[in-house]
C-alpha cells in the first residue's frame, strides 16, 4: 500500500496528521477530536454515500433557512441538547470555583429568537402593550450570592405572545413586542407588566421541523419568558422562568427546563396590583428572585 491509499483504518491518522502545522493548540484540539468523532462515526454506522448526501443537504438546507429573523441552526443545536450541553458545561465550570452561600442562578438556553437591542423601559412598564395574552405582573430581587441586592442590574427580557408567537415570527417589517431592558433600583429590586406566556411548539416548517417530525418526537416547548441578566461584576446569566402549571414541562423539545426555574402563575382578580396600577379585569402574577455570581478577577 502507498501513501496515496488510503483505506478505512488508515485515513483517520492521515487526515489527523495534516493538523500538525496548526499554532492554535485549541483550535487543533477541537478539529482532531472532531475528525476522530466523526471518522468513528461513519465507520460506526456504515455510512452510504445517499446517507452522506443526504446529510450535507440536510445541513445545506438547514443554512438556507436562516436569515436576518430565523435562526434554523441555532433550533437544530437546541433540539438535538447540544446548546443545553454546553449551557450545563459552562454552569458546572464556574460553580466548581464558586463558595457561595446559595448557588447563582441556573442558566438555560438562549433559543432562537433573541433580538439584541430591546427597548429601555422603566420598571413597573407594560413591555407588551397590545400583545394578546392574559397580563402577568413580574416582581423580584437581583442579588449576590451572597443574597446581597444589586442595584443597577439590566433584565434584558424577551417572550412570545400568550399564543406562543414571537415578534420576529410575524410576517411582514420587523417590530419589537414584548421585549425590555429594565435596570433594578437601590435595593436590587425590579417589577415589570407582560403577558403570560403560553407554550408553543418549534417552527415545523424547516429541516429541522422534517427531523423532528421524522424522529417521532414531540415538538413543543412549556411557557416561559426569557431573560439575560446582568450586573457590573458579575457573571451574566442566560435563563428563562417557566410557568408552573404550562403543558410540555417534562418534555420540552429543547432540553431547558431546570426544576429551580419553574415558577407559579397565581391568578389575581381585577383591582389594585402590588404595584399600585388599576387592573380591569383579572391577571397573573409572578415573583423570582435572580443570583448572579461575582465574575472572576
Ligand atoms: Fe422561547
């Protein structure tokens, strides 16, 4: 045999062995492990080349559908627990050198449908003015882990509809709903009106809807409404608070569901809310308090 035969034992060493003149150790750590997985693989499933073609169209297909409002890889990632993976690594690394009284809060995907740049808003403002759904009040504290408040800390909030519609779904020019960037005051404290969110399932209209579907496999997530939030240092944290009650808790598509993020919607009748507004007729409430770890340095 030549150099130029390679055959199925000897590629994988031969492919390897092309990384030699790379200077980024973490780089060339990262593409080996990754050949090797994904030479063991192909050998592992006997891969044939219409599974092959298959899978590159897949993944071809997978790129086409995103644009500038549909992130198609960021669904698959989540679907297939890769996003929810890396968000249990990177939580796990920095408790390890955490000595805290109470643990930060636990993170949780991100999802497809951030939208950097949300609207300030002042604390105790309705971020979903006109959205449908069932009004929610949400209230709580950001502190340390030290249970110390922390005042100026961004809640950068973002949520469907009480459909489980995201703005960025609706067709037609892109405009922000119920989103918000709110700062806490002196005492850590924030409080801010949207809708409660409803579940809602994944966009099945994609590859990635095909795979899921093709799978066997459930296509929802539980209501919830995003957050990241963060704070002068301290180590942002990327989570969501899911309602206590919402259908697909046990099964969520994406992976993201963490006991300590499930929160009681309690239902208030019309009158006067905590906050002092008027409410005509009934609504929601919900109550969380955030720690965020003091980042490192
Ligand atoms: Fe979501």
């Amino acid at each position: 045999m030549t150099a130029h035969e390679p055959t199925v034992q000897s590629l994988t060493k031969e492919v390897l062995a092309t990384l030699e003149g790379c200077k980024d150790e973490r780089f060339r750590f990262l593409m080996s492990e990754l050949i090797q997985h994904l030479h063991d693989y192909v050998r592992k499933v006997d891969l044939k080349p219409e599974e092959w073609m298959a899978a590159l169209q897949f993944l071809t297909a997978t790129g086409q559908t995103c644009d500038d409002k549909r992130q198609e890889f960021i669904l698959l990632s989540d679907t297939l627990g890769v996003s929810m993976m890396v968000v249990a690594l990177a939580q796990a690394r920095a408790s390890a050198s955490e000595r805290a009284a109470t643990p930060a809060t636990e993170a949780t995907v991100q999802g497809p449908y951030y939208w950097e740049g949300a609207p300030d808003r002042d604390l105790g403002e309705d971020i979903a003015v006109g959205v449908p759904g069932e009004p929610a009040f949400y209230a709580g504290r950001v502190t340390d882990t030290e249970g110390r408040p922390i005042a100026n800390a961004v809640l950068d909030v973002w949520s469907g509809d009480g459909e489980g519609v995201y703005d960025m779904q609706i067709e037609g020019p892109a405009q922000m709903r119920a989103r918000g960037r709110l700062r806490t005051d002196a005492q850590g404290r924030y409080w801010f009106w949207s809708i409660r969110p409803s579940y809602y399932p994944i966009p099945m209209d994609g590859p990635v809807g095909s795979m899921i579907e093709r799978m066997g496999r459930d296509c929802n997530r539980p209501g919830h409404i995003h957050m990241i939030v963060s704070a002068e240092g301290h180590v942002p944290v990327t989570t969501h608070l899911f309602v206590a009650d919402s259908p697909y808790l046990q099964t969520d598509v994406v992976f993201g569901v963490r006991d300590s993020l499930i929160v009681p919607f309690e239902q208030r009748p019309a009158g006067t809310a905590d906050d002092g507004r008027e409410m005509p007729r009934p609504y929601w409430t919900a109550h969380y308090d955030f720690r965020l770890a003091p980042s490192a340095g």
